[in-house]
C-alpha cells in the first residue's frame, strides 16, 4: 500500500486538523508500538485543544486505536505498511523507506502538511531520512541534535546541542550550534536573552583544543547581532548549576556527557530505592515521604525531558525515546507543539540566515 | 629555607619510617590547609599500623599539628617555606617552585624515599612538576590521569582514563590508557583480570572518529599478553552499568564526562534534600530512614573515591580534590597506599615496557 493513498490532499486542508496546530507523528517507531504512541497523542490532546495529529502507520492498527482514545476529530491517518526497526541500516531506510511511516512522517513536514514531526524510532535512520528528505537549511554545515537537561536554572532546563547528530564540529560548526541552540531556547523554552557556553575543560581561556579557541571568539563576536549572552567556557558540572540555558558541544563529546549523566542519574535512582527497602523504618519511611519523593522523581524523570530535536533542516523533527511510553510520548508531542506553535522552523531559519549580517530578523 | 634541610638523608632511612610503606604527603596545597591534611593522615594511621608519612611544608606550622595528632612516631617533615597558590601558573610552578610542598613531595618519590606522593594542590601545576621531575616512563607518550567511577560492579568502582591530563590523544595513546589502565585496576582494585572498553557513542563497530577504530584494533591485539579483557566500544550509560572495569577516553571526553556526572550527582543530592524538607510527614520520614540515607550517602560520596592518579610517569603520584577534607585526604592516602603496597610503580614500568613483548613481566 502507498502512502497516503487516502489523503493525498495537503492535511492542513482536511477540516479535521483546520485551525489546529499540527504535528506529524511516527505512530509506529517505538519499541512499545503503535498503542503507546496513540495513548501519548492522547495525553496531549486532552491537555491541548489547539493540537491535532497527522498519524503515519497501518491504518488497519491505528484506525482502532484512535477510536479507542477518542481522537477521530482531532486525527488523520496516513497510511504506511512499512516500519523501520530499531536495528535497520541508515543507509538501507534511505534507500528503501519510502513505504515506512518514518518516511511519510517527515514528508508531511516537506510538503507542509506540519511543521513539526515527531518520531520514536532508530535515530541513525531518522537524522538520515531528515537530512535526504528536508535537507541542510542554507548556511548549515552540520545539522545538529539538541537535549533538554535538568538544572537548577529557573524553567528547570538547559539546552545542548550537538549530542549525537556528527562526531566532528569545527569552530563554524560551533557557531552554528550557538545561534541554533540560542533559537531553541527562545522559541522552545521561552527564554527572551539566552545564556550560550561553550564546554571546555576548564574556564580559563589558555584551555582546550585549538578549535575551541578560535569557536570562543567567532561566538563571542556573533553574540550581539544574535542577541543572546556568551558566557563563555563552561566545565561538565556547569551543565546542571544553572547560568547557563545553552551548551555548545561537538556530537561527540555531548553524546558521551548525555549519556553518562542518564546513567549516573538511573544508578541514584536504583542506589535511592535499594534504601528504601533496607530495612522496616526506611518502609515506612518511604510511605511517608511518599509525595516529596514522587516531586523529586519527577524533577529527574527523564520522560519529562523526553524530546532530542535535529536542527539545522528545512523543518523540524523531534526524536522521542524508542523506549518511551504515553507519558514520554507525550512529553515530546507538548515541546512539537511548543515549536510548531512559536514558527520555530522559519524563525531558525531566518537566524541562521541572517548570521554577519545584522539587518537579519531579530525575532528569531 | 631550603628543602629537607634537617632530613636530608633517605627518609626510608629514618627509624621513625623503618618497616613502613611510606607516602609523601603534600600538606600544604588544599583548600583547608594543612590542618585538614595531617588529620587525614592521622585517620589513616589509626586505622593502618603499616603507614609512614613524610610530610612536606612549613615545619613551624606542621610540627604543632603533628603533636596534636599523635603522629610523631609515624611521619617525618620536610620543611619547604612555599606553597603552590590554587591560581599558580603551572609554567611558572615549574621556574621558580624549588621551595614549595609540593615540588618537595614529588622529589620525595624522584629520590625513591616514597614510590607514591599524595597532594590536594592546584592539579596543572601537579602535573607539571610530576612531568618535569618524575620524567614519563619510557614507552609513554602521554601521562594520563586515572579516576575512580562508583560503578555496580562487585568493588563497587571502575577506573577511568585519561580524565584530564591531555585533551589530545591518538591510538597509540589510547592502547597505553588501556594497559595503564588495566595496570591500575589489578594493583589498585584487586581485579585479577581487567574488563577495558573504549569510550564511544555507541557500540556499533562503524561509529566514532577513525582513530578510535584503529585503537580498537590495537587494544585488541594487546588483550590477550596483558591479560584483560577487552569489552569492545562502551558508551557513557554503561559506566556506572558494572560489566566493566577500566573505560579508555582522551582526557577532553573523560574530564567533561567526570564533571558532568560530579555535578548531576550533585544536583541529584540537593533536590533529595529539598524533598525531605518539603513537609511535616517529610521530615518524619527522614529520621526514619536516616540509616539508610546515610548509607546511600556514603555510596555516592565523591569523598570515597577522593583520588585521580597520573599514571605514565616514574613513580606515582594522587591527586586528591582541592576541597577535601580529613575523610577525603585519608581515602586519597588509603589508595595511595595500596598502590606503593602492592608495588605498583614499578609494575606498570614493566608492563608497558613489555607491550608486544610476551616475554615481559605478566604480573604487573
């Protein structure tokens, strides 16, 4: 079966979806299938009345779904047989995905159906796909990746950016990562003045590679027109202070810092309950403190920050955990809709166009 | 006043030190002051009969200390009027830092009066004198920086190098890490046989930079002369995961990786905090499970694992944090003495020395 072979009109002319901000969504990618995926659309359908849904999948396993949840009036379907597993070869999807819901996803954000795509499935494949189906937004070198983490600053989170998308970043490539991260946390996080650093080993300026050396001042110099604050070098333990909102990183070096910190934080997490079943008092203990802990797990739940989105292309896609559940889901549909909703695509893209030349949109 | 001008035989000769494994304690350079250093080491005392100290810094200062800690009959003083200030330039450390502790402490181990010199001072200037007074074992390129991760393994640790002595290194480098490494989890950890991986962002044989492919390559070769065992790529969840013992990094990856998890670590720490503040019943339930908090506490201590090694050099020398206090310099002195115990100094020259040389010394 093709692809939308019962829509082929632009969603945005379906009644349905009129008047809604619209988000492309991969119902099949994840690790727990189509009905988590819907149960997340759920979520945020109840949350959000702006919001509505253009589905990729096998419509014969969707179509049930979606009237399970009630969201007919908020939902169309594209029908897509195939699936890319989370074991498949970036270079084969590429070749050989038309017919995937991965594929459809992130066309309906090439023919402008939405802005925003959302996906749960293999991240090598959906940068590649993201990358041969939306391409480079002029300017742009290396597309790039970027993470929410927990922090003490005052909306709870930091941006990074690149955690994954290249394992190399040149002193331009870095620059870019700044004006992209510091559009993200305008538009994604609502934060009028970013705070941008760049990670180093150390703050003082003698530090750190060569390409560091010449990103620190190409930033510094690009701060002022791209209105965001340069703080400078910030160390791994700055991630997660607070004073800085954006953390410039090559995809290398930030998928290392991402990925351990999850670690760290999932063995706490395990290190916390063990002591809560230590002994009789510490059962009772934990009952009593029952909503303090429950705050807490949620201000390190990584669900609630569930949501990678690829910068740099001609429309934006957000990568979801393949593991995510409703909730997880959710998350990341609630920051699509965030990003759909403030024109973060064609502001990034006025940004990233307007670097060096100071007459550029300042809004973005 | 010189150095050691009262003590200027072989400290090894003192009677005070006979019988002893001897560390040279810099007791000046951290941020308490040498009051936090000799209580320290007189922690480590009370609990070890084998330990000797020789202490190094302002005799006027240490000999009251020393009285009131009862060590008299367990360290020897080195007298050196200076002391290496936090913000010292390294490069001039190197000119002009004749006089100070911690030029004193590494020359302890350069005269072989100690095999292993133990300081909380400014680490640049650390690494700089143990570079230009130890000199690099032969067959090193570059000195390394070791750190120990709370992990699940059995031990509860793993080793990970390089965490800051060189942002830059290339295959060959990475192949020493690993035998360094290796060498350092056997004497220090008591792990018979090794688990090494290379830090990577994922496991899959086609990603990261060339040079780690080729590194692969290389460690695997050695694996089987140096009896470890080699895992393969490793990514940063699998850290803390257990599964592995040693994790191979350049030492730019290792020192963002290290802070970042010292600061989520941290954060995670003050938010459990605010939890149990949070309400009445909250508050109850802490003193409920204090046991089991504390517990929980100590194992996520960074006090415990107080103590980066630089390994690569002629004689070893430990790194303890600039803040640390009398339980963090006694865990730093306690692995100090295990690695001069166990002989480590001369084992890792033998093992590098030996690499491609099946014939070499296979307990090291």
């Amino acid at each position: 079966m093709g692809i939308g072979d019962q829509d082929d009109r632009p969603a945005g002319a379906s009644p349905i979806l009129a008047g809604k901000t619209v988000i492309s969504v991969d119902a099949m990618g994840g690790d727990r299938g189509p009905a988590a995926v819907v149960a997340g659309c759920a979520i945020s359908a109840r949350k959000n009345p702006d919001i509505g849904f253009i589905l990729h999948g096998r419509r014969d396993e969707l179509e049930p779904l979606v009237a399970r949840r009630n969201l007919g009036d908020r939902c169309v379907i594209h029908d897509a047989a195939e699936v890319v597993t989370m074991d498949a070869k970036p270079s084969i999807v590429m070749r050989r995905g038309q017919n995937t819901s991965m594929w459809s996803a992130i066309d309906s954000v090439r023919n402008r159906e939405a802005t925003v795509a959302v996906s749960c499935g293999n991240t090598g494949a959906l940068m590649a796909l993201s990358m041969v189906r939306l391409r480079k937004l002029p300017g742009v070198n290396r597309p790039a990746i970027a993470c929410l983490w927990p922090s003490r600053n005052a909306n709870g989170y930091a941006v990074m950016l690149d955690v994954g998308a290249d394992v190399r970043a040149d002193d331009s490539d870095l620059l870019q990562y700044a004006l992209m991260g510091a559009s993200y946390a305008r538009n994604g996080l609502d934060i009028r003045r970013p705070r941008v650093g760049l990670l180093n080993v150390g703050t003082e300026e003698h530090k750190g590679h060569p390409e560091l050396k010449s990103a620190h001042a190409l930033i510094a110099t690009a701060a002022v027109d791209a209105e965001f604050d340069f703080v400078g070098y910030v160390e791994g333990g700055d991630i997660p202070r607070g004073g800085v909102d954006v953390i410039v990183t090559d995809g290398f070096t930030g998928n290392v810092a991402l990925k351990t910190a999850e670690g760290i934080a999932s063995m706490i997490r395990e290190f916390l309950r063990q002591a809560f079943r230590h002994s009789f008092l510490s059962r009772i203990a934990a009952i009593l403190a029952y909503t303090s802990l429950q705050r807490l797990s949620q201000r390190i739940d990584p669900r609630r920050v569930n949501g990678g989105v690829f910068l740099g292309l001609n429309g934006t896609v957000v990568k979801s955990h393949g593991s995510a559940d409703a909730t997880g889901v959710s998350a990341a549909i609630k920051l699509a809709f965030q990003l759909a909703h403030a024109g973060f695509s064609d502001r990034l893209a006025a940004r990233v166009a307007s670097t060096g030349h100071p007459q550029g949109d300042m809004s973005s």
